[in-house]
C-alpha cells in the first residue's frame, strides 16, 4: 500500500467522482487511467459508491479511494469495498485514530491552523486543505503554510481547470481535488480521456 505523500505525489489532479450508477463506474475508470490520472476518489455521497469502488477497484493501473468518509464506520466499509486510501471533509480525532489504527493512507480537510495542529499532534503532516476556494482561497492557504513549513496540502472546493494551475504552483501544494475532469451525467469516455489528458499537464503549468 503507498503512502498518502506518494499518492498525492502521483498526480496533479485527483478527480473527485460522485458517481449514481454501477454501470458508470468501469467506464469512466478506464477513461481516467488512460488519459493519466491514476488516483481516484470516490465521494460516499451516492447509493451506488461502494459497488462502484469495487467496480472501479478491478480496472488496471486505477488507485481508488473513498471520499467523504466521516466516521469509522464509513471507513470500515470503504476498505471492505477494496478503497485504497481514505478523504474526509475534517479531522476529527475518532476517525483518525481509526484510520491510524488500520494503517490505510489517509487524507483529513483541514481549514484552519487548530486543524492543522490536531492533525500533527496525531503525527500527520498531509492534508486536504477545504473547503479551499470557501475558505479564503489561494491567500487563505499561504498564510496557513506559513506556520507549517512541513505540512503539505491537497486543495479541494471550487477549484476548476483554470484556477488549478495557480494552486499548483505553490510549494505546499503537491496535488489539488477536482470535480471538473468528469462531468455529471453519461460518461463520454473519450471526452473524460481528454480531460485527464489536459489535468495530468497542468503540474508542468
């Protein structure tokens, strides 16, 4: 199992899929892969998201995670699906410890410097910085870095394939969340291709 810096690393972009049907989820696996981007986060917003980290868990070369897990219960049932890394919205300490426990990669949002801190208190030094565009953006995120010269940062909230290379191309940032890369509705493979294609340039903008 990778780490969360390696994962975050391997990427410029991890598409963030709320996904409604089963059917939907090997196509649009495949389409990612094949355009570049490997990472992939499965929001638990809809019915379907378990089957569809196991569908998605079968294609070739896709890493996928469970996002929006809030609790150790969603996180037990992730893992059970075959999720490979594990996104929450915040940091709390059950769930985190949980996560520690089980010794998945795991990506906490944090918003704030008290988040950041309980996080490093639980030994972690990688985060989801969100909601990031809500909670001041660009400028929010440098005057939290600040304080933190170790800490790295997942930007996810409101970020689109024009802002994403700005957010890029901050030392903190190693990667950033986006929802851009596959639209909502019937997934047009080759559209999605072509999208991962361009999100997977964007760490050389």
């Amino acid at each position: 199992m990778t780490t969360i810096d390696a994962l975050m690393r391997s990427v410029p972009v991890i598409p963030v899929l709320v996904v409604e049907e089963l059917a939907q989820a090997e196509p649009i696996a495949r389409a990612l892969v094949a355009g570049g981007l490997t990472a992939l986060e499965v929001t638990l917003r809809t019915p379907a998201a378990l089957d569809v980290i196991r569908a998605m868990s079968r294609v070739e070369g896709a890493v996928v995670g469970a996002g929006t897990v809030l609790n150790a219960r969603d996180l037990d049932a992730a893992m059970e699906a075959g999720a490979q890394f594990i996104v929450s919205p915040g940091l709390t300490d059950p769930l985190t410890r949980a996560a520690l426990a089980r010794g998945v990669p795991y990506l906490p949002g944090v918003a704030n410097a008290a988040d950041i801190m309980r996080g490093l208190d639980h030994g972690l030094d990688r985060f989801k910085f969100f909601p990031a565009e809500a909670a001041g953006g660009i400028k929010a995120l440098k005057a939290l870095a600040g304080p933190f010269g170790q800490v790295r940062f997942c930007p996810t909230g409101g970020i689109s394939e024009a802002t994403a290379p700005d957010w890029l191309g901050l030392k903190p940032v190693l990667c950033v969340g986006g929802s851009w890369v596959v639209p909502p509705g019937a997934p047009e493979p080759d559209l999605i291709r072509r999208s991962a294609e361009a999100a997977r340039r964007l760490r050389a903008a």
